[in-house]
C-alpha cells in the first residue's frame, strides 16, 4: 500500500505524469525482487555506453565465466553528476547512497531472470552470499543433482513482521461508516391470514372518497446530513447591452460634373521656371526624393511585419529546433541470428504501421559455408506498430532474405519484393485486413483535433505474431541470377509489351513491375497470365492442378514458380562484351507508384461495393487490341555499381546486321561517385531533378542537361550509404553514412557541405525514409546495420518550408543549369582556339620549308651580324676591346 500512498500523493500536485520512455524522477522507489523473495536485488538496464564507461562489456569484460562486476561507490556518483537523471544508475541512487560499502557488486542477467540484463545487489550481506555461498551439504546436492531443471519447487511463504506505513490511515478515512442509528420495522399477521387466497379487482379512485393518498415531501428533523465538501463553479461574464439606431435613407440621385484642367501660359511657365524659390526647393527636394526611391528598391515598405514574425522566428531558431527528435525504436528480438535492415516502406494508407525487410548479416563465403543452417530460418518482413515496439504485428515469409519490395498502389494488400537469390515474391494479406483498425488518440470534442490513427491488433490475437505466406514466386530458371536491389510498380495508367512500346492501360490496376539485379539485367513483369498457345484440355488442368494450403491465397496462383519476366534489358558497355551492373533505377513521376491518396479514394478505386478484388480476377489475360500511346517518354536514370549514373531507354530497337531487336545505346553515361549508387530519386517537388548518392559524395542531376551533375559535394570524411529528399521542404534532402552519422543537407543555407549532421547510432545506416504523419508532425525512419529501426521526429525548421523556398531552389537550378552551359561554351571556346594555334603552328612549318635558298642565307648573314655586335659590345664593357677617335677598335694588353 506504501508504493500506491506516495503515487496517489504525488498526483495531488497536479503535475502531468511522466511518459514512460522518461527516466523516473527522484520521489519514485527503486523496483526490488521481494516478490521473488530476494528483497537485496535490483534490475537495471546499462546501455553500451554506460557498460563502456563502467568496463562491464556484455562477452568481454562479464562473460558467463565470470557474469559480476565490482564497482566503486565513487564512481557511480560521478557518473550521476556528469549524466545526472540520463545515468543508468538513476533509478537506484538512493540504494547506492545507503550502502554502507564502499564497492556494490554488479552481475550480468543473462537469461533475464529478473526481467533486465543487469541487476545490483543492494546489501553487503547479499554480496557476501553471491561471492561466497555456503557450503551445501552432500546429501542435499545429490539430491539437486536428481531433481530436473524444469520441476518446480515448492517454496513455502515466509512470514514477516507488519510494518506500518499509514496506509490503515488513509482506509480508515475512505471507508463508509455508519452515522445514522439503524431503524427497526416489525410487521406482524396473524396466524389464521397465512396462505389465504388474495383477490385483487379494479377500483375508481374518484368514486370513493379517501382512495387516491398522496405522498408528499417533508423535513424530517430527526435526520440531518452534514455538508462535507461542495463543487461551486462561477464563471464572470461581461454585461451585455444591445442598441440599436436607425439612420435616415435619403433617395441615391446621380449627378456628373466635367471640367477643364488649369493651366500655366507659356509666359508664366518661364517665369517660374526662371524663378529662384522654384530652384531651390527642388534642389532641396531632389536628395530626399532620390533616397526615398532607393528605399522602394531596396525593400517592400508596405509588408506586414506582425505577418511575418513568426515564420522568421521559425525559420531561424536556436540549435536545439534544428535536430531530429528520437520518437520510438523498433528492434526483432525474437531472431535467434544477427541480421540487418535492408528496405523500409511505410504503409500508405494506415499511419503508424511500417513495415521492414531484414537480411542475414554474412559475406558470401559465410552464406555458402552456413546455407544449411540459413535454410532452416525464415525470411521475414515485418510490421511494426507504434503501439506495440517489441512484438512485431505481422510477419511475411519468403524463400531467402529479402533486399527491396514495394506495396502496390492500386492496392496495399498486395506486396511484392525482390530475394537474394534472384527471385520476386507477391504477397496478398487481404484476408488479414479486417484485423487492422484505426485507432484516433485524443479525447478533445473539437473537430479540428489533432487525430493520430494508430495500428492494432485485436486483443487477443496480439500475444502472438501473425505469419504469412507468400503467394507465388518467380522461376529461377527465367528470372534474375543474382540479388534483386531495386523492385517499382508501373503506373496504372499505362503498360508495355515485349518491344517496350507504352499502351493503355484499360484494366485500372498496377499489373507490371520492373526490376533491376547484379547480374546486369532490368525486367519488365507482368502479374496477369499470358495466353497459351494451344489450349489445354479440363482432363489435363486436372492432372495438372495441386492442392492449395489452406492458408495461401489464390491470388497469384497461376504465377507460382512458373512467373517469366515480359522483357530483358542489358546495358551493355560498348565495344567491350562487359555489361553495366544496376543498383537503383528511377522511372519519370508519371510512371511512378504512389499519389497520395485518400484512403478511401484508394479502397473505392480497388474494391468498388458489391465487386470482387480485381486482383482476385486476373484470369481474363491480356487484352488484344489496345491504344499506343505515342508522346511518352521512356527514358529513366539509372546508377549502377561502378559508380555510374546512366540515361537510357527502355525501348527495344532492330539491328540492321542482325535483325534481332536490341536495347539502345545509352544516352548519356556520367562517372561521378566513386562507389556504388545507393540512391537514384526524383524530388518530390520537381519532376526533371534526382538526387543521387554513392561512394564518398552526393550530386544533383537535372533531365535533359547532358553536360554534367548541377551539383557534385566534395567527398566525405565517411562513405555515404542511403539517401531520400524532405517531403515538404524543396531544398532539404538527408543522407546517411556508415559511421551512424546522417547528414542533413539544405541548399538555401549552404550547398558546398552539409547544413549540419547528428549521430543516430554506433553502426552502418542502411536505409533513410521519411513520412507525414500530419499537418503538424512528421517523421523520419532510420534502418541501421544491426538491425534496429530508428523512428525520430523531424522539427519544425525541417519540415515546415519557408516563404518563396520552392521559387528560390528552382532558380538556383536554373543558375546552376546556365553555369554549365557556360562551362560547356567555354570550353568549345578553347578547344576552337586550340585548334587554331595548332593550324597557324602548322603552317609556320610549312612556310619554313617553302623558303628560298637566297632567302635563307640572306638570314643567316643577319643571325651573324647581330651576333657580332653583341660580341663587340661585351667587350668593350668588360674593357677589353677600344674605340679609337677614327671609330676603329683596338685591343687592350
């Protein structure tokens, strides 16, 4: 009853209660084990840092061998001054304080039988006991020895002395006591009346008199009942008085006037003009006039300053406005092996729920050397929730690890992804849709509340994750050979056949997919079936028919290890037989997957009312005639793993030597990262510029410009891994390196180097994807290489743009663009004048050799000349030759 005394206490003040991710304020009492019957223990989580700074490393300074730790009593006092309520030790500086030791011993949960993984024994007594337990007799460990470690053991309770806290107190004042006597009513009958039959029969109260008794209320002043306690609200409101008046209307009339202006004559134009106050007042005038017009240029007299006040405030606030805000952190620790974070996708339409692809932390060799144990673990994507940050709600599995998927736009219950091994995975959880709700937090009665739709699982199907299997996969034999690293959905709005060429698309839906792989191929798919060629007879679709689990739906069934890819494009390296290996492709806006859309625009556009999914009813095939579509552009970027940044077209195109049809020659292949291309995005806000980073640098392309990167940074002091553009911010994009640090780049304040940069882990960030989550709240997921997903909160500086931002960005990309084309101009410029001083070098050779002979002796003879006058003077300076007075010269003995 103590801990709820105080707790109660404490909620008197009226203060708000901490959330639960704060560290526990002072007042609150260190959590011991006395109900497992070890009062002296108590649980504490130490981070890697705090075990850094303690030297109690998890399997290297505390190993099973040795799980304690002995810590000086010093030491943790210091560590709280430095760190104060962030220490570890927080929660239990009152024990240390009381210990009357000077060393507390520290011990290494393991298994976690006290619920943390760490726990400090709190008395020198249980010390003693731990360092040195007593001594068991013989027969009692033979006895242990015969006893299994699963029996339980019945421990009988220990009785305890009552220690009062003034609990009894504070029951004794809530509990009900009677103060009012007890009144006794005896009712009586008598014998012979028992079990008589009672007749019962209608009567008009107003024919007899006395029938109708009223019970009427009265104070009975033998009872009286004390006012304790009364709730009085008032609230002051001002005095109202309504007046009104009314004004006399007098009827409208028009009238028009017209007049001529007045003017000088010409003889009192020049006398004024001759006047000298005239002169004087305008050379007075003329400074105030000209500073007055130089204020209207320089600036906008007539702005609202009051408007404007808070967006600057905003815009530049102190340092603590500008740095992400770590709002949750998601972490798998189900797995039985250490894996990492390869995709993030949140979901489109419920908000709180992301979802992750997780691969197996090996090289190559490893994964060979460890295949049959790799066999007997499941691949996973999993669903995360905000309201629930340790279960994950739903698990898809797939035959190998998956490095990239996508959810369909038509339709988020479809999934697909893209395996180590080459293979593409669908997965349909439509039949797990109703166990998703939408949750909105807040109980404010207001429309204009702010509403934060969560996701949840029922109650009782929340103890245990949900595993779902896919639905089809592609076939090794046809599809990738090596690991698929970029998976997109084509647009609904268009298809493409085997040549590449763009058609309507008459069905609606998203129905192909294109890939990219390591082994230097880019697929088109399709998810509907193809036609055959001769059809098959009812006897033979028997034969040929399998037994469906029950679990796994039929949507792709018809694609199971049977699914081909609808086209194959290789780029190829020119002369060379090598091809280009792609990492990351990024189609045109208009190809692209998601519009966000209202959810129910979504759902009413998929599943209208009273129809199938369509998606349940793909066995129409591929309709015969349908409509080119001629002005589509058909060009996309792609990165690839040299470094390169490649233009090319997915058309196909005949070759007149051999009349195959072949991919065409890229149009443009740039060399500008120095490591592989990990990100290849269009910005949000201007379709024609994509953002690419690789190797030790970032740069900034604009379709159509040839020439070059609009911007390439400086490398970095760390190798740049993940890469994605703000969402509401046209200038700002965030880069990730393998040192945890992520870079936050704004092109309005610096574009030579990074705005500023935040550590958010100790290891390799994989992958970068922000989202909306409202008007006023967005957030950023951050998947790092030890496989834990970082959910932080962007500021209000990132995210909100400022006055005129898209304007500004767009003309520094026109700068930018202009610049090049002067570089470029530049550049023919000298090229034409280096061709030119090689043409007049050239013929100055040329002239050498047309040279007569009288001409070329006639030079010589001056060459000689010129020398011997040179020779003459020399010596006459250094005195040893004279000029006589007839102008001969003499030598000096």
């Amino acid at each position: 009853m103590a801990p709820k005394q105080k707790q109660k206490k404490k909620s008197s003040r009226g203060k708000k209660s901490p959330k639960p991710i704060l560290a526990a304020s002072e007042d609150m009492e260190p959590v011991n084990m006395e109900s497992m019957g070890h009062p002296e223990i108590y649980p504490l989580v130490l981070t890697t840092k705090t075990q850094e700074i303690f030297n109690c490393r998890i399997d290297e300074d505390v190993t099973d061998e040795q799980p304690y730790k002995l810590i000086n009593k010093e030491d943790i006092f210091e560590d709280l001054r430095n760190r104060a309520a962030v220490s570890d030790f927080h929660p239990v500086k009152k024990i240390v304080q009381e210990y009357p030791g000077n060393e507390l011993l520290l011990v290494y949960d393991k298994d976690f039988k006290y619920g943390l993984n760490f726990y400090l024994i709190g008395t020198e007594e249980g010390k003693e006991n731990y360092l040195n337990p007593p001594e068991v007799p013989e027969e009692q460990e033979e006895y242990k020895e015969h006893i299994p470690e699963d029996v339980y053991v019945y421990k009988p309770p220990v009785s305890k002395p009552w220690v009062s806290l003034g609990s009894e107190k504070e029951i004794e004042e809530e509990s009900v006591m009677e103060s009012t006597k007890q009144i006794t009513y005896m009712i009586s009958q008598k014998r012979i009346e028992f079990g008589a039959p009672v007749k019962f029969s209608d009567q008009n109260a107003s024919s007899v008199k006395d029938a109708y008794i009223e019970c009427t209320a009265y104070p009975d002043k033998n009872f009286t009942l004390k006012q304790l306690e009364k709730d009085v609200g008032m609230q002051v409101i001002p005095q109202i008085k309504d007046i009104s008046t009314q004004t006399e209307w007098t009827y409208p009339k028009n009238a028009t006037i017209q007049y001529y202006p007045r003017e000088f004559s010409e003889e009192e134009k020049e006398t004024l003009k001759q006047s000298r106050p005239l002169v004087d007042f305008l050379n007075n005038a003329s400074i105030s006039v000209e500073i007055a017009l130089q204020q209207n240029e320089i600036m906008n007299t007539f702005i609202d300053d009051w408007k404007y006040l808070a967006e600057e405030e905003g815009t530049f606030g102190d340092k603590t406005d500008t740095h992400l805000k770590e709002y949750q952190s998601f972490t798998d620790l189900h797995s039985p092996t250490e894996k990492m974070i390869t995709c993030i996708s949140w979901h489109p339409t419920i908000y709180g729920l992301i979802a992750v692809s997780v691969a197996v932390r090996l090289s190559f060799e490893d994964r060979v050397y460890f295949s049959g144990k790799l066999l007997l673990q499941p691949s996973l994507i999993l669903f995360w929730s905000f309201s629930d940050p340790i279960h994950p709600q739903l698990m898809l599995e797939s035959p190998d690890d998956i490095f990239c998927f996508k959810f369909c736009p038509s339709d988020p219950n479809i999934i697909a992804g893209g395996c180590i091994n080459g293979q593409i995975v669908l997965w349909d959880i439509t039949a797990h849709a109703d166990r998703i709700e939408n949750i909105k937090a807040g109980g404010s009665r207001s429309k204009k509340a702010t509403l934060k739709p969560m996701f949840l699982l029922e109650p009782e199907s929340n103890k245990e994750a949900m595993y779902i299997r896919h639905c089809a996969v592609s076939s090794i034999e046809s599809g990738h050979k090596k690991v698929i690293t970029d998976i997109h959905w084509l647009s609904d709005t268009f298809e493409i056949n085997r040549m590449g060429s763009v058609f309507e698309n008459r069905s609606g839906i998203c129905c192909q997919l294109v890939t990219c792989s390591a082994d230097c191929t880019i697929c088109f798919w399709d998810i509907r079936p193809q036609k055959p060629l001769t059809p098959q007879t009812t006897e033979k679709k028997k034969e040929e028919s399998i037994e469906i689990p029950f679990d796994v739906p039929s949507t792709f069934l018809h694609l199971d290890l049977s699914w081909k890819p609808l086209s194959k494009i290789r780029l190829s390296k020119g002369e060379t037989s090598l091809d280009h290996c792609p990492t990351r492709i990024s189609l045109n806006e208009d190809h692209l997957l998601y519009k966000t859309e209202d959810k129910t625009l979504t759902q009413s556009k998929t599943v209208k009312a009273g129809e199938m999914n369509p998606y349940h009813n793909l066995e129409s095939g591929m309709a015969n005639l349908l409509k080119p579509i001629d002005d589509f552009c058909t060009k996309f970027f792609v990165g690839t793993e040299d470094g390169e940044v490649i233009y090319t077209d997915w058309k196909m195109e005949k070759d007149p030597e051999t009349g195959r049809h072949m991919p065409k020659k890229p149009v443009s292949i740039h060399t500008i990262h120095d490591g592989t291309v990990h990100t290849i995005q269009r910005s949000p806000f201007y379709n024609d510029i994509i953002l690419t980073v690789g190797g030790w640098n970032v740069a900034i392309w604009k379709e159509g410009v040839m020439t070059g990167p609009l911007l390439q940074s400086c490398c970095a002091p760390k190798m740049y891994t993940s890469g994605h553009w703000s969402l509401t911010r046209p200038g700002v994009f965030y880069i990730g390196r393998e040192d945890g640090y992520i870079d936050i780049w704004d092109l309005l304040e610096k574009t030579h180097e990074p705005a500023q940069s935040q550590n958010i882990c100790i290891t390799m960030i994989t992958y970068i994807k922000p989202w909306i989550f409202s008007a006023k709240q967005q957030f950023i997921a951050i998947a790092d290489y030890y496989g834990t997903l970082h959910i932080l909160e962007i500021p209000w500086t990132l995210s909100r743009p400022s006055t005129n931002e898209m304007t500004s960005v767009n003309y520094y990309f026109e700068r930018e663009v202009k610049h090049l084309e002067y570089v470029e101009q530049r550049k023919n410029i000298r090229e034409q004048e280096k061709k030119e001083m090689e043409l007049e070098m050239e013929k100055k050779k040329i002239k050498t050799y047309q040279k007569s002979k009288e001409q070329m002796e006639a030079e010589l003879k001056m060459d000689y000349e010129s020398y011997l006058e040179l020779e003459k003077t020399i010596l006459i300076n250094l005195g040893l030759l004279k000029v006589t007075e007839k102008g001969s010269y003499m030598d000096v003995v």
